[in-house]
C-alpha cells in the first residue's frame, strides 16, 4: 500500500492507554478538588483576604487547566478508536467497491 499506513492493533493499544491514562490523571486530581477553595480553612479574618483570595483565583485556574488536560487525554484515547472504526468502514468500502467492479486485491 502507498500512502498512509495504520497498525491497528497498536493503535488500539496505545487508544486504551492513553484513555486510561486521563481516567487516572482525573482520579488523581479528586483529593485536591476535595480540598475545595483551599482557603477556607485558614479562618482568615481579614488581614490575609488579598493574599488568599489571590491564591484561590490561582488554585481555580490551575485546577480547571489540569481537569481539561485530563478531559484531552480521554478524548484522544476515543478519537483514536475512532481512527480504528473510521479505517476499518474504509477497507470495507474499498473491499466492496473493488469486488463489485470485478477486480482482485493486489
């Protein structure tokens, strides 16, 4: 074959992995999300409220960062068994449209 070439078992390999490896980044993050703001606990009354309220924005920000990266490997995981699905309708197709015509795989 010319062109593009796929080894789908490997791919298929490397699709779970990966998804996999999203799932667990996401279960990891849980303890810290079950830390919430992460200022509470500090009974601030005041005098620290620019310092912590800085360090919530950032803590926010920085968990909604690793919460999508977590969100991106999954999704990569899936768009890779798609590539297996999507190459696999397509050699079908091929297949089909090849004997219909009468001709023979090379």
């Amino acid at each position: 074959m010319t062109g593009l070439e796929i080894a789908l078992g490997a791919v298929g390999q490397e699709a779970s992995r990966i998804r996999t490896h999203g799932e667990d980044y996401n279960a990891a993050l849980e303890p810290l999300r079950a830390r919430g703001d992460g200022v509470s606990s500090f009974g601030d009354d005041g005098l620290f409220a620019m310092f912590t309220s800085m360090y919530a924005e950032c803590r926010a920000v920085s968990m909604a960062a690793l919460d999508g990266l977590s969100a991106v490997m999954a999704e990569t995981g899936d768009g890779l068994h798609a590539v297996i699905r999507n190459t696999h309708d397509g050699e079908a197709a091929s297949t089909e449209d090849i004997q219909r015509l009468g001709g023979t795989w090379l």
